[in-house]
C-alpha cells in the first residue's frame, strides 16, 4: 500500500492490493446487494431517523423539518428552546448543506467555526437546501433541524472544531471496514477526506489506530492539534459495530457506509446511512476491500442476528 500512497497506482498495482475501484464497486457489489427501490430509506435522513428509532438505533434528536419556502421564516420557532442545532438537507451528501449553529439570540448565529450570521444568512441557507442546491440530483428538498452533538472527551484535540465521525463498511450485515474522520483547518471543520479531513484507518477488531493519512499520504500528528494519532482508540467499539450491523436489517442493504458519532451523554448515535460509500477507507486503512469482502462471503456463516455477526467479528484475528 506505500506505493499506492506515494501516487504510483497502476492497474496491477491495484489489482495486487485488493483494492476495490470504483466500476467494480458499482457493478458487482452494490448492484448485487443494493435493491434501488431501497435507497430512499438511506438517502432520505428523516425516513432513515424513523427507521432507525423503530428498531432501537439512537440518532441525534430531530426538532423539526421545513418542507416549504413559507415555512422558512417561522425557523425561529422550531428551534427555540434549543441553544443549539444543526440544519442540513433530508436528501444531501457528502456534509454538503450542513450548518452546525452552536450558539444563537435573537439575530445572531455563530456556527461551529466561529463565523456570525444573521436571520437572513440562515434564511438564505435554508431557501437553497429547499431549492435542491445541495441535494441529489438537485431535486427539491426538505431541511432537517436536528440536535447537535456533542463529541466525547475521548477524542479531545483529535478534531479541529468539527466533530468526528467513525464511517463503517458493512457487507451482508457483517462490518468489513472501518476508519474515523477528523476534521482540520483545511477542511473548514468538516470529516470530508477530499477537503482535507484526516482519515484514521481502525482495527475492525478493537477500533485502535492502524494508520492515518491526509490527502492520500501518510501522517502521524493532526495537523492542527499535534495529537498523536496512533494514541487514538475508540470507546465502546461493540456498539459501535452493532449499530453498523442493525442496519442491514434495517434497510436491507447488503453494502452501506454507517456514519456514527461518540456523544459525550448518549452514546455511540448514528448520523446518517450510504448506500454509495466512498472508497478511501481502502487508503485510511492502508488495505484493500476486495479481499474482505470475499471472506465473508465465504467463511461468515449466514442467518445470525446483529449481536451474533458482531461477537464473530470481534472473535476473528
């Protein structure tokens, strides 16, 4: 995988790795395990939210939602109440359109990297996510208010300002694949890789450090934090795990990324589904797919339940 990181990346080179690209990801994976009429319970965040509540998967808390343009000058009163809260597109991707407000009276709304706004700069934002600009597809949308987390003190100075997110790659039920995201300065406090964030690839096993990088190269230190990287380990792992399982049953999504938060009163909470995971994790991890995905198909026994698929992840060396 140094090479691969180093930029040298031909196609043998990946093939020797596993690693999974993306027309084999498309084609046979997701194709063969994702049923189409499925992805509105992923790519809708309030159908996912209900789902997820019916079976006992905590999420962060929702306020409300705004469906149309009239309704967007009453947000005010949504959110009273609530000294903070986090406003993102039901349909968006990506952390495209989330706006993480941490404080706010009467006009004035500071966002999680210390900018101020107005009543008509939160307007405005809203009015775009209903106009589809962030949205799939750019189809019209829905604005979702939801709680804001607040992250745990396990991963204090690991994130710059942003709150960081363990993503996991689950096939047929089974976590395949893990790594946190953390984000940095260059990636304006968001757990995008492509816009900088760090990614910690994670044991699947015990949720410590393999490795990180930024921007495809390897790194031991946050950039911004100084933190030591290899230091980091993620508390309650198994649950972690567990939610990442309950949701193929959930969705019957036999490949989705699971987005999950460490809040510092509730727990391990899920942020939102993927049934199009990206593939840097492969890099995070500094492995590729390919070869797990292919073991759980042939050596993880079939019909367990979520706790079982879990404690036999957990047992595998």
């Amino acid at each position: 995988m140094w090479n691969l990181l180093k930029g040298i990346a031909r196609p043998k080179d990946l093939r020797a790795e596993g690693i999974l690209g993306m027309n084999a990801r498309n084609y046979d994976i997701i194709s063969k395990n994702n049923v189409r009429r499925l992805y509105p319970l992923v790519d809708d965040k309030v159908q996912t939210k209900m789902l997820a509540e019916k079976i006992g998967i905590s999420t962060p808390q929702l306020i409300g939602i705004i469906e149309f343009q009239h309704e967007v000058r009453n947000f005010q009163q949504l959110v009273k109440g609530h000294k903070s809260f986090v406003i993102k597109p039901a349909h968006g991707s990506g952390g495209k359109g989330v706006l993480v407000i941490t404080h706010w009276n009467e006009d004035v709304f500071e966002t999680a990297s210390h900018k101020i706004l107005n009543f008509h700069d939160v307007y405005q934002h809203i009015s775009n996510i209903l106009s589809g600009l962030y949205s799939l597809g750019g189809q019209y949308d829905t604005a979702v208010i939801e709680e804001m987390v607040h992250f745990s003190d396990a991963f204090q100075n690991f994130s710059y300002q942003g709150v960081p997110d363990v993503r996991i790659i689950v096939y047929k039920g089974y976590p395949a694949m893990a790594m946190m995201r953390l984000a940095t300065r260059q990636s304006a406090g968001r757990a995008n890789l492509h816009q900088g964030a760090v990614g910690v690839g994670l044991d699947v096993h015990d949720g410590k450090t393999l490795q990180a990088v930024m921007y495809n190269k390897p790194i031991s230190f946050h950039p911004d934090t100084k933190a030591d990287l290899k230091t980091l380990q993620v508390p309650f792992w198994r649950e972690h795990l567990l939610i990442g399982a309950k949701a193929f049953e959930m969705t019957g999504l036999g490949y989705l990324g699971a987005d999950i938060v460490l809040d510092k009163t509730h727990g391990p909470m899920m942020l939102e589904l993927n049934a199009r995971p990206g593939l840097a994790i492969q890099i995070a991890n500094g492995k590729g797919l390919i070869g797990r995905l292919q073991k759980i198909d042939e050596t993880y026994p079939a019909g367990l339940t979520p706790e079982e698929r879990v404690d036999f992840v957990l047992s595998q060396t």
